[in-house]
C-alpha cells in the first residue's frame, strides 16, 4: 500500500503507553466545580487559566468554573453543592454567612485592599471626583455581600459621599445602565471598560482604595464547601498546592496572561496592563488574610453580621492549608 503508516513494534509500544497514559490521567483526575462571580478579573481567573494551562492537570484535577451574577449566588452555590468552591467572593458577604450557619470555610486570601476597582461616570457627566455626588444621584454595585458592595460602602462611609448605592448586576449590566443615564456612578475591574475609557466614553472618578480602611484588609477571599473538606480532603488540599504553583505562574510566565486574553477576548497589551498594574501578585498572597478586626466591624456596621465572630468562630471559618 503506497503511502501507508505501518505500525513498527516501537509504534506499538509507544501507543500502548500513550492509551495507557490517558486511561490512567482520566480516572486519575478528580472533577472541582468553581462558581465564579467575576470571570474577566485576573483575581479569579486562577480556576480557569490553571486549567487550561494543564497545571490542575499535573495534580489529578479537572477544574471547571461556570459564572454567576454575584457574590451572593456564588456563596448559595457552594452552600447548595452546585459548586465546590469558589475564589474572589466579598470577605463581609463570607462572614455574615458562616454567622448565619452557611456550611462554608475560607482556605485563603484572594485580594488585599480594593485598588482592581474604580468608579466610573459618562464622559458628558459632571462629576468629577466621588465626592461631588449629590444626594439625589446613585452609585452602583453588583450584589449584595460582594466585595464591591463593601467597597461601595466604605466609599460612602469614609469619603461622605451622598450618592445612593444600588444593585446592578454585573459589570456589562452595570455599565449599560451608566450609559443609558439609569445611575450615574459605576463601578468596574479592568480589563474591563479600559476599551471604554481608551475610547473617551467613560470617565474614572475613584478607586476602591481610596477609602483608607480598604487598604489593608483582605477584601475577597477564597471559599470552600464543607461537603468537599469533610469527604474529599485529599483533593482539596491536592488543589490548594496546585493553586499556589497557578498563581506563580500567572505572574511570572506570559502564555498565562496570553490564555487569559484568548478567553476573555482581550487584547494582550490591555490584558497585561489589567493583571499588572491594577491586580499586582503582592496583593494576592493566599497564605495571609489581614485587616479581620476592621472586616468585621464593617461587616456589623453595614449589617451583614450581628456582632464580631469570637476567635473560636475564625478558627474554625479559616482554615488556610500550611504551604
């Protein structure tokens, strides 16, 4: 047979172990389901960038993250067992959960301090800085117990700014109704709406760390559902040294930030300014939440919690695997 590929006994060796190879790696690999209140944010992407650059897959693990509206259907999720575990879910909406008897743990850090969010007007608008709202103007957030609604809040708190806080959906939701004159102030994390702002259609006005508090406290961290710590502890903690060797990579190999804006259809340049400059690696050190004391008096205040968790209670919600 001209042009035929005949197996040589070597072929054949080499088949068996690569058929061999892909039986093994697929019973091997255990399934994680991630709910995700954020896709696009370089913060939270870990779950999804890891996966595709194979590093879950060194470690037994098959990673998938599906998205949701906020904060608040992220932690139902894991409550519910949709999902497993999440990453990037607002610290107080944490808090006020597990007080209210939500079968969640914190396994780590996600972000400290809020400078990956800024505040956003029409280009036409004129307001120029936060704190020239009036009270009749409002200022949007996405859900109730996210981090950008305890960011919005502390903005209102500290700064004295009289703009009214809403709910409004996400970030695409969020930004349709700032253009359409339906709130006046929105809130964003790049890379999106740098496209906007390149474009001189939006305006930024703040950012997330200008509320002093906010700027070293743990604003977001990373959650897990009993369910998976209790009977499944061999693949959560398999996840957690995998997860470290993601973020690493996300920060020091550029096929991460390549992949990431393949998939959030991002430009590279854009995408790299978003992960860099706004969403720097120090912020992100999964071993070390801080700012608990300040949490947890926000989160009283705003009324998430009744009063502060005792140290009894933080034991036993954190619970951050040794490196």
């Amino acid at each position: 047979m001209t042009g035929a590929w005949i197996a040589t006994p070597r072929h054949l060796l080499f088949a068996g172990v690569v058929a061999v190879s892909c039986i093994g790696g697929a019973n091997a690999a255990d399934k994680l389901r991630f709910a995700n209140g954020g896709f696009g944010l370089w913060a939270v992407e870990g779950p999804r960038v890891g996966q595709q650059g194979g590093i879950f897959a060194k470690y037994g693990l098959d990673v998938e993250a599906y998205g949701t509206a906020g904060a608040g259907e992220t932690i139902q999720a894991v409550v519910s067992g949709s999902a497993d575990m999440s990453v990037g879910v607002g610290t107080t909406g944490v808090l006020g959960a597990y007080a209210k008897g939500a079968p969640i743990r914190i396994f780590g850090n996600n972000f400290i301090g809020a400078s990956d969010l800024y505040y956003y007007v029409r280009a036409a608008s004129p307001l120029k800085t936060l704190t020239d709202a009036t009270a009749g103007q409002t200022i949007g957030y996405s859900t109730a117990g996210s981090s950008s609604n305890m960011t919005t809040l502390a903005i209102i708190d500290e700064l004295g700014v009289k703009a009214k806080p809403v709910a409004t959906g996400d970030q695409a939701a969020t930004l349709t109704q700032v253009m359409s004159g339906q709130i006046d102030i929105g809130f964003a994390t790049p890379p999106f709406g740098l496209k906007e702002l390149d474009d001189g259609k939006i305006r930024m006005i703040g950012n997330g760390n200008d509320a002093p508090s906010l700027r070293q406290q743990s604003v977001r961290v990373d959650i897990v559902g009993l369910k998976l710590l209790n009977e499944r502890r061999d693949v959560f903690m398999r996840f957690t040294r995998a997860y470290r060797e993601v973020l690493d990579w996300m920060y020091q190999d550029p096929e991460a930030i390549r992949l990431w804006s393949k998939s959030t259809g991002v430009p590279v340049e854009r995408a790299r300014r978003a992960a860099l400059e706004f969403q720097p690696r120090s912020a992100r050190d999964p071993d070390r939440i801080v700012g608990l004391d300040a949490l947890m008096a926000s989160a009283t205040r705003q009324k998430f919690l009744a009063k502060p968790l005792s140290k009894e209670q933080l034991d036993e919600l954190i619970q951050i695997p040794k490196p």
